[in-house]
C-alpha cells in the first residue's frame, strides 16, 4: 500500500485550501493514511507526522506504522516512565493540544476529520486555534477510488472468506447449529492469520428472513433455507459476500424465491458502468423483483462500498445520490425476507471497470 503517496496527497489538498496541516481523529482513516489504527490521532504538519495514542497502544503503533510518524503517547495515571518513552502527561485532548504544538501548528490555519469529535473536543480546539476546517469529504473522495494494491487486498481476502464458506458447507450436516457453522468460518479465517470484516451471519429456516440474523442454537433440518453472510479482512481491507441455498432439495417456491433474487442481482450487474447512478442500479434489481410481485420485501439498499470500512460510500439504493467511479469497490446484493418463510440474500463485491464491472467474488452462486 502506498500510504507516503496518500500522506502527499493530503498535504496537496491542503495546500489547495490554504490549510498549513491536518488532524485525522479515529476511525479508519487513520490506517488509510499511517498503515496503523492503534493511534487516537494522526497529525500532519509541515515539519512531520506524529501519531497519537494511548500508552498501551505505543510500541504497536511504532511497530505498524508505515509513514515514518513520531509516535506520542499519552496517559492521564501518575505511573512511573521509561526513560525514552515520548509520552504527554494528560488527558487525549490536552495531549493533542501539545502535539499540535510540537508540530509546529498552534498557531496554524487546521484542517480536521470532525466526524469523530466530539462537540466538547471541537469547542476547545477551535477556542485555541479559530475554526478548523473539514476535511471528511477530502478523505471520503480519496477512499472511494480504489488503487491495485487495494483492489488486491480485498481479492484476497474474498478468496479466504471462499474458502471459509466451502468449510462450513461441507460440514453441514442434519442437527448442525448456526452457531457451530459460524464458528467454523471464523475458525477457518484466523488460522489464515486473518480477521473477519464483521461477525458472520448464519441463519437458518424462518429465522434467515432477518436480514442480519444472529447465529444461535437454531439446529439444521433438512428442506431448511441456510442463508450464509461472511467476510474477511486481508492487510486492512475486507471482503463481503452471502450465499443462500437449500439443505437437502428445494421446494418449488424456494427454488422460484431463489431464482428470482439471483436475476435480479444479473440485472443489477449488467446496468453497472462508469457514471451510472447508485440510485439506477438499486432500481434495476428491484424493478425484476418488483414484476414478480416480490419488491415488498427487499428492505435494504442493493449495495455498499466495500474497504478498509465494511461499508463505505458508494451507496446503490433508493436514496443515493451517488454516481458510481471507475476503481470503486461494492457490493450488489438483493435480498427478500419473508416472515415465516425465510429470507434469501445472494451478494457479490464487484470493482468498476471501464468496460463494466469485474467480479472479485467467485463463489458459485446457485447453490440449490
């Protein structure tokens, strides 16, 4: 991953708003741009970068790090130090006061991430400092696009979720329960020294008609609909994918429900190209579903970005204002959830082509 090559286009950016540096607060930017997300914070001056963190979390920060940052810490306990520990006595707030003006930024025009501060933390910076300006939407467009390093990752790690998948398949077997299913797939995951992107769906029967089903002690039994959603995580970027199929043969009207959700996943994926609608495509899958009398029950959006977040924009569904980019990453998946009956979700992570669309995904889908 290029993450010197982001760190220089965060600093074009603000050079472009006349901003003299930047504060990234929490959340996965800061591993967007430092290769680490053990730090609270990620400041970039004009001299260096410095991260922030917790005291625990200093030697893992040093140790991941990817864009040659001083590593501050901070800890409000009145402990004793290691005589070459670079630490701030104080709260996170005080510390980042501090840092700022290491940095060389106290009196500087500031760029920040305000999504994860607080109005408190905000108050007091833009007491000390003026107004900071946002930069969300900076970070928001660099992440949309994704470059081959990125688009690598996340391939990889749908090939372990794949192979995840096809363990706890194999394994299913009549009294099975959801939650030993769910296990497996996690277990299949960390021996590859892996993460999983989001706890793993497995839900079984009626209990499959909730979209996010959490695994339980539900046991299998043959006729059951089996609706499975995983993913993995690969050098900080996810996969995400769901299959839906029958144990044992299906019936006519689960055969006709499956069908039906995988021609609208097809219409929804030959609609894609550069420039298209997120809204458009959302409308291709459920306008298939919708002729057959079956758009009631698809009650989530058709698709989501997918990278260092699980769900990152582009967003397909009904309210979207988002016209889809070559290089973005996202799923496209239509589901029906049928109270006591069941719910049928078939879900891939695609890349945007200049020619249409690539799958990253290539789990069979019609599994009945």
């Amino acid at each position: 991953m290029n993450f010197k090559g982001r760190i220089e286009r965060i600093l074009d950016s603000i050079s472009e708003k006349e901003l003299d540096g930047a504060i990234i607060i929490g959340g996965s930017n800061i591993f967007y741009l430092s290769g680490t997300d053990a730090a609270s914070a990620l400041i970039i001056g004009p001299r260096e970068k410095m991260l922030l963190c917790p005291r625990l979390e200093a030697l893992r920060a040093q140790d991941e790090e990817k864009i040659g940052a001083r590593v501050i810490s901070y800890t409000e306990a009145d402990v004793e130090f290691l005589e070459d520990e670079d630490i701030i006595k104080g709260s996170f707030l005080e510390a980042l006061i501090k840092t700022l003006e290491i940095a060389g930024l106290k009196t500087k025009k500031i760029g920040i991430t305000k999504e994860k501060v607080s109005t408190k933390a905000l108050q007091k910076l833009e007491k000390t400092y003026g107004t900071a300006k946002p930069i969300d939407e900076v970070l928001k467009q660099m992440r949309r696009v994704k470059d081959s390093d990125e688009i690598e990752a996340i391939t990889k790690a749908s090939r372990l979720a794949e192979k995840a998948l096809r363990k706890a398949l194999y394994s299913m077997e009549k009294g099975v329960t959801e939650g030993e299913l769910a296990g497996i797939i996690l277990h299949e995951i960390h021996r590859a020294g892996a993460e999983p992107s989001f706890s793993p769906i497995v839900a079984f029967a009626e209990h499959s008609a909730h979209p996010h089903a959490k695994p339980g002690l539900k046991k299998l039994e043959k006729g059951d609909l089996v609706k499975i959603d995983l993913g993995a995580r690969i050098e900080g970027y996810c996969s995400d994918m769901t299959r839906t199929l029958v144990f044992g043969e299906a019936s006519e009207k689960q055969r006709q429900l499956l069908e039906a959700v995988l021609s609208s996943q097809q219409a929804a994926l030959e609609a894609l190209c550069v420039g298209v609608k997120g809204k458009a495509v959302d409308e291709k899958a459920r306008e298939i579903l919708r002729n057959k009398g079956l758009a009631k029950y698809f009650n989530h959006g058709l698709g989501h970005g997918v990278g260092v977040d699980i769900h990152e924009p582009p967003t397909l569904s009904p309210s979207s204002k988002d016209s889809l980019l070559e290089g973005e990453v996202f799923t496209v998946e239509p589901g029906i959830y049928i109270k006591g009956f069941g719910g049928i979700r078939i879900e891939d992570t695609v890349v945007l082509t200049s020619e249409g669309y690539k799958t990253l995904t290539r789990f069979e889908r019609e599994l009945w």
